[in-house]
C-alpha cells in the first residue's frame, strides 16, 4: 500500500505536476520592466524555521487525533500516513521550495478575509505558503497550511480568479476530501489482499488466468478510486461556489477561471523556430553546425503494439473541466450568462509581472535545466529582457554540462516521447542530445562570460 499513498500525496502535493504546456502558456507580451529583473531571495531562515516549528507540532497532533478517532490498524495506518506526508512536506520546505513573507502571501490574506466575511466554515487558522511552482494549482493541508503555485498569478487574469480557486480548494478542506480518500485506500488494500489470498489459495501454481485475476483487482480498484476522486472535484465545485458567491466577488469569475484553468490543459506550446537556434548558437568560435538538427526517426515504431489495458477516460482524477463548468451552468442558474473577466488591479499586475520574470529561476530551483533552457530561448525569440534570459542560458548549460560529464543527464533532460510531445520540443530535445560535451560547454561559457561582462558594464 506504500506506493499507494505516495502516489496519492504526490497527487495532493502537485496535481497538476509540471507540463511542457508552461513553456508556451506564459508566453504572453509584457512591458515596465526596464532593468535586469532580481529573482525573489529566499534567504528567510528564521521564517522557515518557525513555520517548520510549527507545522511538525500541528502535524504530531494531527496525528495524535486521528489515533484516537480511528481505532486497531484504519489508525495506525492514519498515523503512518500523516507522519510519511509530514515529513516529505517538511523536506521541501528546508529545500527552499516556498517563500515567505512576500506581496504574493499579503495578497493572498486579504482575499482569503474576504471569503471568510459570510463563510463560518472555512477553518480560522490558515496559513499562507507561496510555491515556486509554475503550474496553476493550489492545496490546503491537513493542519490548514494553504499552499499556492505561483503559476496561478501567471496564467489567471485577476485576483477574483485567484480567489476561486482558493474557494475549490477549501471546499475540499471542509469536506475533508484526503482524509476520506485515505480512509478508502486502507480499507481497499484491506479487501484486495482477502482477494488476492483467495485466489492464491484456489490456484497452485502462477498461471495466465491468475495473472489476469491479479490485474482485475488492480484495474477495479484504480477505477474505484477516479470515480470517488472526480466526484470529490464535482463536490469542491460546487461548495467553492457558494463559499465564493457568499463574498464580495464577482460571481461570473467562478467560471472564468475554470476556463483558464481548462486553456492552460488545452493549449498548444509555442513553435520554436529553427532560426532561433541559429541566432543563439552560432559563435565566433563555434560556428552553429545543422548536424544539431537532426531528427532521430520514429516512422518504423509501433506505438499500438502494446495494447492498452487502462481506459484513461475512467482513469482521469479531474474531470473535464468543460464537464465541469456544464454541471455548474446546470446547478446554479446565474451562472449561465457568460461575462467577461473582471479588470486586474494595479498589485495584481504588478504580481503577474514578478511570477512570470520568476519562471526560469523556478525551473533552475527544481533542476528542470532542460525546461529551462528550452523556456528562455522561447522568451529571447519574442526578444524580451535578453540580458536577463541569456543569463539563465548560461546556468542552465553549466548544469547540463556538469550532468552529462556526470553520465547522469537523464535526471535532468527529458528523453524523446513523440506520443507525448510537441514536435518543436522533440526538435529541441534532439538538439540537445546531439551537442557533444564540449560543445555543450563552449555554449555555457559563452553565455556565462557575456553575463560577467553585462554585468561589469
């Protein structure tokens, strides 16, 4: 059951785990920024500290309560599945994966206060963390730590957006949506191991047939579990938007921003064009060479070789967002009429600016050096803060350089998937693959030497 609840925590913890689709998705124009942009200092010690502190004595009495709720092996199982998710959170919190005491948390408070003004249920003793993420996606713990991806300011178009989403989310605190879930998944392992000791019992040696049965249980139980998940994300929807439509904000702004979210799973990256390369890499010591550009050749893969044998529509864990906007049209009537989004204030301008000018450290923080390099050239083909972007070329490389005399490049650069990415990433994946390890250094030099000298200058 082990994998079972580290899958299910890595789902809480980052549901909309990182997507090629972020590279194309922030791509939009933005002007104000005249100097070279200083990414958010993370030195806050003390903060971390005393949230550590704090969290590791809410997460031990957590567990102490369900111990005492739950009773025989449903409570200890509960504690060891808190204790395990305690810690892992704890983890990214000493890596640095949050800040602390930003104009993103500020802004994130007072929006929260206005939901609470006619919302008694939502919990007294939340507490804000911002995530260097940048996927829109948000989470709220066990002890009401409420986590925000600072994707979300990147990608919705004003606060009210914002706040639905923090609205979704609460609905699952309230209804404590990952407690009942753990519950199941004791009480399911429980019952597949009374199966598959029956089955083991009636069939003396390893065969076809018991293989099969074996399989059975895992696909009815995967399917038991998107079924309860989709109807927890139907139930969240629908308890956020009265929690939303109880405050002061635009209710239409519910389903706008469920229809950002659904663009952002949607849209298509941006096309990085081939002369892009040649204006990045071609130096006066390094000619660019086309060699570079070669396609490794797929045409002769069978992709339907391998039958499928998990339907992935019954697998999904999030419905359809436009499934979801549909059941709430049908459920609230005032909901039916589009409206256009809402006007952003000045503060959340100002924050969109500083998520989006924040992407290529997040990517450099979470090691995505690949994503990151990827990311920047992006941004320097549309010509925006070159000095800045070329500067994240450089570390970027220097990295990619370290793991591939490393022999541990993998860990860092995707491998080629045709079936599941854009053929401009495909093409910039063989790029990378085909530089040697020299030439891979003479491009992080190159950048790294032009950053020393921007900044002499």
């Amino acid at each position: 059951m082990n994998h079972q609840i580290r899958y299910f925590c890595s789902y809480l913890m980052k549901t909309m785990t990182r997507k090629l689709i972020v590279l194309g998705c922030f791509l939009f124009s933005m002007l104000g920024i005249a100097q070279i942009y200083k990414p958010i200092d993370t030195a806050d010690y003390i903060q971390r500290k005393t949230f550590l502190k704090n969290f590791e004595g809410n997460n031990e009495a957590t567990v102490k309560r369900l111990k005492s709720q739950y009773s025989g092996k449903t409570g200890s199982e509960l504690s060891k599945i808190y204790k395990e998710f305690g810690t892992d959170f704890e983890k990214q919190v000493k890596n640095k994966d949050f800040i602390f005491k930003s104009e993103f948390e500020a802004s994130i408070q007072s929006m929260i206060q206005r939901l609470k003004k006619n919302n008694p249920k939502i919990p007294q003793d939340l507490k804000i963390l911002i995530a260097k993420d940048n996927t829109p996606n948000a989470y709220c713990l066990a002890d009401g730590t409420f986590v925000i991806n600072m994707g979300l300011y990147s990608w919705l178009n004003n606060e009210e957006q914002i706040a639905a989403v923090i609205s979704h989310e609460l609905g699952h605190k309230i209804e404590e949506h990952s407690l009942k879930t753990f519950l199941k998944i004791i009480e399911q392992d429980n019952l597949d191991k009374i199966v598959v000791e029956n089955i083991k019992s009636t069939t003396t040696s390893r065969s076809q047939s018991q293989n099969q049965k074996a399989f059975d249980i895992l696909k009815n139980t995967v399917y038991k579990k998107s079924v309860e998940r989709r109807q927890s994300e139907m139930q969240a929807d629908s308890l956020g938007y009265v929690i939303f439509k109880n405050s002061d904000f635009k209710k239409a702004e519910f389903v706008n921003a469920l229809q950002r979210l659904q663009a952002f799973d949607t849209i298509s990256p941006r096309t990085l064009k081939v002369e892009t390369y040649k204006k990045l890499f071609n130096f006066p010591k390094q000619a660019f060479n086309e060699k570079w550009m070669k396609k490794e050749d797929f045409s002769l893969y069978n992709y339907n070789f391998y039958k499928e044998k998990l339907n992935k529509d019954s697998l999904a864990s999030h419905p359809e967002v436009s499934r979801r906007i549909e059941m709430l049209k049908k459920t609230f009537a005032e909901l039916k009429t589009p409206v256009s989004p809402e006007k952003p204030t000045d503060l959340f301008v100002t924050l969109k600016k500083t998520a989006r000018m924040e992407i290529l450290p997040n990517y450099f923080h979470s090691e995505d050096y690949g994503l990151g390099i990827y990311t920047a050239m992006q941004f320097l083909q549309d010509e925006e803060e070159e000095k800045y972007y070329k500067s994240w070329l450089g570390r970027c490389f220097s990295k990619i350089y370290e793991a591939r005399k490393n022999y541990n490049l993998n860990r860092y650069l995707d491998r080629i998937e045709p079936k599941n990415q854009s053929e401009s990433y495909q093409q910039f994946l063989n790029f990378m693959w085909n530089l040697s390890l020299d030439e891979i250094k003479n491009i992080a030099d190159f950048y790294q030497a032009n950053e020393t000298i921007a900044k002499v200058n």
